[in-house]
C-alpha cells in the first residue's frame, strides 16, 4: 500500500493480483457502507499508469471535487472516469471496472485514519496487497498507447524529456471536464 498527501487528504493506494469471485456492486456497496467518509473506486489495474499517474489524477479529482466540476455526481464515479479518460459513465465502467480474474488497483481518498481503516478490510477481502500491481510495466503502457491511439514517437519524444504517458493521461483526463 502507498499513502500519498495532497493538502489534508490521504490518498491510499493498493494493487491486488488476480482478485475473483466478487461480485462488483455488492463490494462496493460493502466498502461504501463500512467506510462512508472515503471515496473508493477500484479500477482494472491496466489503466494505472504507476503511482504518479495515480497522484496527479487523485489532485485533479480533489480540485474538482473542491469546486464542485465533478463529471457525475458520484465522486467515485468521477475519479474512474478520470482514471480512464472516459467521458461516458458506461463506457469508464465498461474499459475499467472489475470484471472476472483481473489484477487491479483500489484508490482511497480521505483522512489518513479512515484510509487505514479501509485498508484492514480490503486485506480481509483480497489478501496481502501488491505493490507490483500499480508499476507502469512495458507491456501495460503498449496497451495503454494503443487504447488511446498515442503514437509511439509522441512517447519517444516525451521520454526524451524525462517524461512517460502519464502526462498524457493527466492532460486527457483534464480535458474531460471542458467538454461540459
């Protein structure tokens, strides 16, 4: 598990191997009701680009949550959105949600206390957490420049920087709340 702090609010992150048997709105609905005050959303870990796509949406997700220009009124559903630059509820459930044996990614944001909290249970939900799961990986940012249609020599460019494709999810997911 990584803890990250932007402002007053911790954002917890864990990654879970080849989670299964779930049912996804029953656990929701169970992380929901036993930890009210943090928004959780759990994501197909294919669409995190590593930890620091992660805090850059998280502080999108907090300014808009701050200046009310959430996508949908769910604030979990927003940050999914966000996460996987999808600009349609369905389709961000649809590319990102937890369907089947998938490795994902469980991201929390509240007060540190409330955030630890959500952590004892999702290890007795799925086991020991793995940080591996959040690493942006070869294999997962070629699926994540060809979801998006990014062009390789835009990458080549960027890592010539010292940048990755995280700056251009960022900017995407950033994009999304102008078209409203």
């Amino acid at each position: 598990m990584y803890h990250i702090s932007i402002h007053s609010t911790t954002i917890g992150v864990w990654g879970f191997r080849k989670i299964k048997g779930m049912n996804p709105p029953e656990l929701f609905d169970r992380l929901r009701n036993n930890h009210p005050e943090v928004v959780i959303q759990i994501i197909n870990a294919k669409f995190v680009a590593g930890l620091d796509h992660v805090r850059k949406i998280a502080y999108q997700v907090l300014l808009d949550i701050q200046e009310k220009k959430l996508l949908v009124q769910k604030e979990d559903l927003h940050l999914l959105m966000k996460m996987t630059c999808q600009a349609q509820i369905a389709q961000a459930i649809k590319v990102g949600g937890v369907a089947g044996s998938i490795d994902v990614v469980v991201i929390g944001l509240g007060k540190k206390r409330d955030v630890d909290d959500v952590s004892l249970t999702l290890n007795k939900l799925f086991g020991k957490d793995s940080n591996e799961v959040i690493l942006l990986v070869p294999a997962r940012q070629k699926f994540l420049m060809s979801f998006h249609n990014i062009p390789k020599h835009l990458i080549l460019s960027l890592e010539k920087r010292g940048r990755d494709i995280t700056d251009i999810l960022v900017e995407k997911a950033a994009l999304l709340c102008l078209r409203n």
